[in-house]
C-alpha cells in the first residue's frame, strides 16, 4: 500500500514537472555583465531537490524565471551523496532547500516560500 502510495505521488509529481517544462517560463533579461556578475555569484548556490516534488518544480520555475544557473542535486537516490550531506546538515530529508556557501560559512535555507522570497531579493 504504501509502495502504491509512493508511486502514485512520484508518477503524479511526473507529470507536474512535464507539464510545468511546457508551460514558458518569461525569464528576466540582464545586460551581459550583469548577467555575468549573477552567474559568478549563482556558483555558491545549489539546490537539494527531488525531480518530481512540486515545491521542488515551483522553486525551479522561480529560478528559471529569474534566469540564474543554480545547479540541482538530486537528494532523491537513497545511495545519494547529495541526500546523506543533506540529512547531516538539517536533520532532516526535506527538499528543495538551497545550499548557500559564502566563503566557509555555509547556510542551509528550507522552506519553498523562504527560498523563492531569498532569490527574489537578491537576484530580482
Ligand atoms: N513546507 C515545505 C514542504 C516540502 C515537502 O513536503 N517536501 C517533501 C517532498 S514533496 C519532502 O521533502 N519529503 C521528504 C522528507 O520530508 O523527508 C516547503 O514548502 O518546502
């Protein structure tokens, strides 16, 4: 039942994302260097995600809106590096939450609301 469960919420959460990749995304136009300035700072972020969750695919689609290059990591996979360093960090295995690293301080912001509202300061 509960592996039902599971699949239903995987093949729905599927079909969110395919249909959130067809729905365009209008992404904000930036000069070159301006443009060049973001991606230099978008380096030090990555988001710890799963490909088919929906708070996952409405943070991607804000980052798509907001044109940055933030790299995704899946924290899905049990065997994945990504969600081990995730649970040591948080506590926890929730995603999206955006890995910040500033020099060597790290910081580790859950909540879909918090994120978007984050990148929309900084980047918006
Ligand atoms: N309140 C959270 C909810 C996020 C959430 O429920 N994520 C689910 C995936 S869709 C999750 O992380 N499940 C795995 C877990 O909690 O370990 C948000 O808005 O980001």
């Amino acid at each position: 039942m509960k592996l039902l469960l599971k699949g239903f919420r995987n093949g729905l959460g599927a079909i969110i994302a395919f249909v959130s990749w067809l729905i365009p995304v209008s992404k904000i136009k930036r000069s070159e260097d301006q443009q060049q300035a973001v991606d230099k700072q978008t380096l030090n972020i990555e988001l710890y995600q799963f490909f088919a969750c929906p708070f996952c695919i409405k943070t991607r689609r804000a980052i798509r809106r907001l044109n940055l290059k933030i790299v995704t990591r899946d924290a899905q996979n049990r065997q994945s590096i990504y969600r081990a360093e995730l649970l040591e960090a948080t506590g926890k295995t929730q995603v999206p939450c955006l890995k910040i690293t500033s020099g060597s301080k790290v910081t580790w912001m859950l909540e879909t609301n918090e994120i978007i509202a984050y990148l929309e300061k900084r980047f918006n």
